[in-house]
C-alpha cells in the first residue's frame, strides 16, 4: 500500500498501488491546482 504524489506545473497526480489503488477503483488520480480548495496535513 504505496502512495506516491507528483506535482507537476498544472496538476497533482496521486498514484495508488495495492490495496489503496483497489478500494478506490483508480492507480491515478489528477487533481489540477485549480481543483483544490484546502490541504490539510497530518504526521
């Protein structure tokens, strides 16, 4: 269960891998800047 964030000029790309990459039925997800409102980060 890898989790891997590129960010890239227009957009975030959040790559799934196993089990996380099944539940939420994509291994990519492409969010443009624009798209997001709030981060919020927790350790």
């Amino acid at each position: 269960m890898s989790r891997k964030i590129i960010f890239n000029e227009q957009e975030c790309i959040l790559e799934l891998k196993g089990l996380l990459s099944f539940y939420a039925l994509k291994r990519r997800v492409v969010m443009p800047y624009s798209l997001i409102k709030n981060v919020f980060v927790v350790f």
